[in-house]
C-alpha cells in the first residue's frame, strides 16, 4: 500500500491510472492496482489543523486540531481500509480501479 497528496488536483489519479495502464501493457503483468481516495474521510477541524500546523507553521493551534480530527476520523478509515482490501480480493476484469469513496462523507 501507498499513499499520495493530490491536494485538490483532479488530474493526478486518472494520470496515474493511464500510467499504469501503460506499464501494465508494456511489461505484459496483470497486478490489480486500486486507487482508494482517502478524502472523503478527512473532517474539516483536520483541514484546518493541517493548514495551521503545515501551512502557516502554527504547531501549537495545528497540532491538537489534527489529533481531534484523527480521532473522529478513525473509524471511517477504518472501514475504508477494509473495503479496499475486499475490493482487492474481488475478481474483476479490471485492472485498475477507482475508489472514489464518496459514502464516508460527514
């Protein structure tokens, strides 16, 4: 598993779907890659925190703000791990997949 900060770009998942695709034709390896976006989890006191603490280097506002937002977070990551794994251990024809991962929205 890997993780990437696409911040708010819309065109970094369907690059890096095109991308593997590419690979995957090329090298002729037929590995399921499943893209599973994590935004739809973050709640906006984590948003904030992190804008505090990594933006304006706030630690002491940023800090406690991101914990909090981990904290009510957790569970719905939670679910979202387990879902991408099921999604992993599905069959499918696709060889690459797109978790949008609207459902764990606040």
């Amino acid at each position: 598993m890997y993780t990437i900060g696409r911040k708010s770009s819309k065109l970094v998942v369907p690059a890096m779907k095109d991308l593997i695709l590419l690979i995957q034709n090329k090298h002729q390896f037929n590995e399921k890659i499943i893209f599973s976006n994590t935004s739809p989890t973050v709640p906006m006191v984590m948003s904030i925190g992190g804008f505090f603490s990594r933006g304006l280097k706030i630690d002491f506002i940023g800090v406690p703000l991101l914990v909090l937002g981990a904290q009510q977070c957790c569970d719905n990551i939670f679910r979202l791990v387990e879902n991408t794994k099921q999604m992993g251990h599905t069959p499918s024809e696709e060889r690459v997949i797109v978790l949008e991962n609207t459902a764990y929205k606040d």
